[in-house]
C-alpha cells in the first residue's frame, strides 16, 4: 500500500480524486492551502485511490496521510 503525505501544515482545500480512481504519477491529488496560497500535492508513485484519509477543510501536518494507493 502507497502513501501520499502532506509536504507541508495546511489545510485541506480540495480533493481532486476519489475512491477507485486511477492515479498516475505526478497527478494532483489534494490541493493545500497555507499562507493562502494553494499548493497542489502530486502523486510520487501510481495505483488506485483505496482509502481517502481526509476531508476538505480539514488540518493538516506536515506528514499527513492524506490518500492511500493500493
């Protein structure tokens, strides 16, 4: 199973896949907010949404799961 982490502390602005969906690397898969500006966090590996471990506007730290490959 492949993780896809938080890069940085943030807030969870938007989730650009769902569960089942194909990621390829270097999709955006969550976009970040933090010192409002909006960063996009990318696949580094590819697979399929298995788990989606946080909601939008939730909090983040740096490390985060944030959605799970299988």
């Amino acid at each position: 199973m492949k993780k896809i982490v938080s890069p940085m502390a943030g807030t969870v602005w938007k989730i650009t896949k769902a569960m089942g969906d194909r990621v390829e690397y270097g999709d955006t898969v969550v976009i970040l907010e933090s010192m409002k500006m909006e960063i996009p966090v990318e696949a580094d590996s590819q697979g399929t949404v298995s788990k989606i471990v946080v909601a939008e506007g939730e909090v983040v730290d740096l490390d985060t799961v944030l959605i799970e490959l299988s």
